[in-house]
C-alpha cells in the first residue's frame, strides 16, 4: 500500500506507515502474549503501601505470620518509600500520614530495626506532620484493634445501623457500595472491639507527639460544611448513650451483619472482591470465634491470599483483580488491530450476571440483571462502566451469539441510569451527599454519585449499539455531559487520572451520538487537549489534578495517557491535526523493544485525594489501540471514528 503523504501538513510529517505497522505488530505480540489460554487478560492492580501493610497487619492479627512473604513485602514497602521520609499515595507524591503510618508498623511488625535509617525517616516525617493521632478514620480504627489509640478516637458507628429502616437519614443502601461491604463487618469489630494477637508484641508509641491515651481531639475539623458539625455533636450525644443501647438489638444486629456478609461471601473472589471488606470479613469470623477451617472463615482468607502478587524478590497485596476490565479494554485494542477477539469475547459472555439480583435492586426494583462485574466473580456489584466496556467489544465482535448478551446488557444499563440523566458506577441515584460529612467519612469517599466518564461510556455502548440521540435516555445523558463541562473545555475524570481521562471518554461519547465536530463543546475540549500536549508529543497529568494542580499536566508524558488524549482527538475529527501525528511518533520513539512501554506513574483513581491506582496493563492496551486507531483512520476512507470507544 503507498504512504499517504498527505495525511499531515508537509510542516509535521507523520510516521511512515513502515515504522507505525511495526510498532503495531510488537505492540500487539506483546499483549498476545499475556493473554491467558481461555481468552481472558488479568493484569496485577497496584495501590499504595496501605493494602501490603494492612495485609501484614492482618497476619499479625491473626498470628498467622508467613515470615518469608512478610520479608518479601518488607522489600517491597522499603522500595516505594518516599523521598520525603514518608510513603505517599501515588508514584514520587507528596508524603500521606496514614499510609507513612501503616507502612511504619507493618515495617516493624516484619522485624525492622525502629532505628534503621529509612524506619527513622519515617518517624521523623510522620511527627512532623502532626503523628499518628491526625491520622485517618480507617488508620485509626486499625490502631485501635492492637491497643494503639483507644476505641474513643474512632468515630461511634453503631452496630444498629443494621436495623434502620430504609426511609431513615443514614441507611447502608445509602452509601456507595464499596462503603456498604467496608462498613458491615467493621461494624461487628468495633461493635465487639477485640484486640490483634500480635504474637510479637509490636507497638507504636512512638509515633504519637501525644500520647494517644491523653489526646482528646480525635474527631475534629475542618468541616466540609454545617452537615459536619452537626454530626460532630450527633458523635457525641451517641457516644454517651451508646454503652446503654439494649443488649437483645445489639446481638440480633450481629446475626444480621454475619447474614449480609455470607449472602455475599462470593467464594474465593471475597465479600464485595475489594481488599477492605475482605480483610474485616476475615476479622470478624475470627472475633466471632469461628474456627479457620470453618467454610466461611476458610474461604474468606482463602480471598485475600489470591490477591497477593509474590514475586521472586519481592511481594504486595492488591485492592482487588480486575479480569473482566482487562480483557474488556484488551479486546478493545486487539480488535482495532484487527485481531481476533473470539476467545475473549466467549470467555467475557460466560461472565455475565443474569441470575444474581445485586444490591442496586433497592433502587430499581423489578429490572433485570444483565451487567458485567470488575472482578472474576462479584454478581451483587455488576458496575455500569465495565458492562459498557464489554458490550461495546462483543456487539465490534459481530458474532450472533453475542446479541442476547448485549441486549440484556443495554436493558440493564438504561435501566440504571439516574434521574439527573447520568451514571453512577454500581448504583442509581447514591447521590445522599450529606453523608459525605459524617466523622466516619473523613476520606469523603462514601458516595457513588453520577460521573461524567462512566455517563459516556454508557453514552458510547447506547449509541453503537443504536439508540438515537432523540431518544429521552441519550437526551437525558446528553444533556447531562454537557452540563457537566469545566469552563476550560474538560471533563472531570472520576475513574481515571483524571481531565485528560474524562475528556477523552465524554468526546468519543459524543462522536458515538453523531455529535458532530463543529459542536462548541467538542471544539473546547480538542482545545484544551492541544493545550496541554507536551513538547515531547505526549500528554500526562498529575493525580494532584485531583487537589489543586494544573488540569492536564504533569511533569512527564505517559502511554496511557498520551493514548486517551489521541483518541479523544481522533474522535472529535481531529486525526489530521499535526498534534496527532506528534502523539503517535511519540508513542512510537518510547515503545520498549520487546513491544511494551515503562508507566511508573499511576494513572488511575479509587478515590479522588485518597486512593489512587496503578493498572498495569494501561501501558500496554492503550497505546495499541491509539496506535491502530490512527493507522486505521489513515487508511480509510473517512476519517470518523465508527465506534464507542
């Protein structure tokens, strides 16, 4: 085939076909080569130090010490501490005291030396910012279960709660439900306050400035709004009566706590498949006095033990897996390669939900199940953003076989979608925003509310699979997008690192609705995208975009990033842009020889300000699919982009 030279002005030459098809090809190898023989992609899913030192604090609570793991993950949380001292949230961030703090006391519950020089770091650090009495909620209730702090600085949640009719301010329906799986069994633990085994008698007074028997200030402001004071006096009129709370209530709120927990047990994939819930089940049934070889207690800690990435010389824990997202956005990238998706596609249809009725039936009652989950296995919490994801690829696939799958899919997604014509990510409606200024969620992080990304990828499912943009639940969630627009042309990035990820979802979104480029909403945000790209040709945002840094920038390009950038470009009828041809020779100069590219930096969220996530294999996909993308459009006679995503 001859090169088309005119694909960009003289002034910026594009890639020549020879070099993009070769990029491609290793490009592709590479991530052939990491697919599973059923068809399925899984790739390890790295946080922060807080899940590996939680997981060693959990051994110790148990007295279950595996003392050459443990030496692995000491290994591994010694290598991410920061410069600072302390270990922050993402890649090279700014210092966390919570998670200096986890870090320190798993550190010393392996057998470090408190007078090391990167153990006395870290102390240093973490009393320089105030010690271990400003730590979070959730790092404080982990001190209280080894007598670090007492039970008082832990806001009163009461075991109650589980009683409350579903009318009532404060219900578990009500948060989000990654909070609800979270929340359930640590109710039972504070609730029954049991202290850790800890057979090594590790302690950590020393990271207090206080003594953390005379501090008296645990709950205290800023508050985010008048709501957190109120529930500051509410914390404290529930503490005084707390004690003489029934006895009858409290123990028939256990039962029903440990009912919750078992219905959604999920078997080896564990309660809600996130490390959190996972870790306060295993507690639970351990306080509860459950045996370890009991069926429930056994495969509770057989859950957690699959999340552990062990390596030849060194290990961590994950928050979760995240199979079923892999393979969606691999498949993705393979098909637009022009490789075969089948086994993918086949090994994806066998993991729909359409039996189980999740959790998010307590707003819509009566809809069938049809959805994807983010993990192996977690049928109550199918999320609206993977079935997106994996009804795109199966309905690209083309296989008949597919279209009962897509169409139960596409009944569920519509019928999850929010009045205000968004999506939230597991739940409809989880917008109780007052919630968010209880003590107990000082992380701010206890809701689902509808998001621009996850409204976009819903968008670009709908409209490749043929609902018009006159339909009333594309108008809805157009309407919504548009509304939702920064004034600089973006789109926040709830799920992903974070303006460049919102905008590219919200743009390929509105390609897929036939929105066309000329649109102002469009022409903003390809501005704002060209305003941003770096002179290296790459794009790259700092999770500080999350605080107060700069929308878009960073102080390095990243694959991943680069790659949404050009496909948001390319969707927006921008593939003829100089800055596009510049993105992929980019793309191209910094692919490893073996067909893969290095991301240090950490380009995905859990929680905006509070969790942040690395995906391995955004390296790998994402530039792929930018990269075939562009050959393809180059090639083709049209240079709209045909699909969702």
């Amino acid at each position: 085939m001859p090169k088309d030279t005119t694909f960009a002005p003289a002034s910026e030459p594009p890639l020549s076909d020879d070099t993009l098809v070769e990029t491609i090809t290793r490009a592709q190898s590479a991530l052939e080569k990491r697919q599973n023989p059923d068809g399925h992609w899984v790739f390890e899913l790295e946080a922060d130090a807080t899940i590996p030192a939680e997981y060693v604090l959990l051994e110790h609570f148990l007295d279950r010490i595996d003392e050459p793991l443990e030496a692995k993950i000491g290994v591994y949380l010694r290598s991410i501490q920061g410069e600072h001292g302390g270990w922050p949230l993402f890649h090279d961030g700014a210092f966390d005291i919570s998670a200096s703090v986890k870090a320190y006391f798993a550190l010393k519950a392996i057998g470090d030396d408190p007078d090391a020089p990167h153990m006395r770091r870290a102390r240093e650090a973490i009393l320089a910012a105030g010690g271990a009495e400003r730590t979070n909620v959730f790092t404080r209730a982990q001190l209280a279960l080894y007598g670090e702090v007492p039970w008082r600085a832990v806001p009163v949640m009461p075991l109650e709660i589980m009683h409350l009719p579903l009318w009532f301010p404060f219900h578990l329906s009500k948060v989000s439900y990654w909070s609800r799986t979270v929340i359930v069994p640590l109710l039972v633990l504070m609730a029954l306050r049991p202290r850790a085994r800890n057979p090594r008698n590790v302690h950590v007074p020393e990271l207090f400035r206080t003594p953390a028997a005379e501090v008296k200030d645990w709950i205290r402001g800023p508050y985010r709004s008048a709501w957190g004071r109120f529930f500051k006096q509410l914390d404290t009129v529930l503490r005084a009566a707390h004690p003489w709370f029934p006895r009858r209530p409290r123990e028939s709120a256990i039962a029903k706590a440990v009912a919750f927990v078992t219905e959604r047990l999920n078997g080896e994939d564990g309660l809600g498949a996130i490390y959190p819930a996972m870790a306060n089940t295993v507690m639970m049934f351990d306080t509860l006095g459950y045996a370890p070889d009991h069926p429930h207690a056994a495969i509770a800690w057989q859950a957690v033990r699959k999340l552990l990435v062990v390596q030849d010389d060194r290990a961590y824990c994950q928050p979760c897996l995240s199979p079923i997202w892999d393979t969606g956005l691999a498949g993705h990238a393979m098909a637009e390669a022009g490789a075969a998706t089948g086994p993918a596609c086949d090994w994806l249809r066998g993991k729909q939900i359409t039996e189980t009725v999740g959790d998010w039936a307590v707003r819509r009652p009566g809809l069938r199940p049809g959805g994807w989950a983010f993990q192996y296995e977690n049928a109550h919490y199918p999320d609206v953003d993977d079935t997106a994801v994996v009804g795109m690829l199966l309905h690209r696939n083309g296989d008949p076989a597919h279209d009962e799958s897509i169409a139960r899919a596409r009944e569920w997604i519509v019928g999850m979608q929010s009045s205000d014509g968004g999506w939230g990510a597991f739940e409809p409606e989880n917008t109780h925003h007052h919630l968010n200024h209880i003590p107990f969620a000082d992380h701010g992080a206890l809701l689902d509310p509808p998001t621009a990304d996850v409204t976009a990828r819903c968008v670009s499912f709908l409209a490749q699979t043929g609902m018009a943009a006159d339909d009333p639940v594309m108008a809805r969630a157009l309407a919504y997008l548009r509304r939702e627009q920064e004034a600089d042309g973006s789109w926040f990035g709830r799920w992903g690192t974070n303006y460049i990820y919102g905008t590219w979802s919200v743009l390929c979104a509105l390609n897929a609705a036939g929105v066309p480029p000329e649109d102002p909403a469009m022409r903003r945000a390809v501005a704002w995208l060209l305003s941003v790209q770096r002179e290296d040709g790459g794009w790259g945002e700092d999770e500080e975009s999350y605080a107060n840094a700069a929308h878009g920038r960073y102080k390095e390009s990243t694959p991943s990033q680069t790659a949404w950038a050009l496909l948001g470009l390319m969707a927006a009828g921008e593939a003829e842009n100089p800055a596009v041809a510049r993105g992929i020779a980019h793309l191209s100069a910094t692919q490893r020889t073996d067909g893969e590219w290095n991301e240090l930096p950490y380009t995905a969220v859990g929680f905006p300000r509070v969790f942040y996530l690395r995906y391995h294999g955004y390296r790998l996909y994402f530039p792929l699919l930018a990269l075939a993308r562009y050959r393809n459009l180059r090639r083709g006679n049209t240079r709209r982009v045909a699909f969702g995503f």
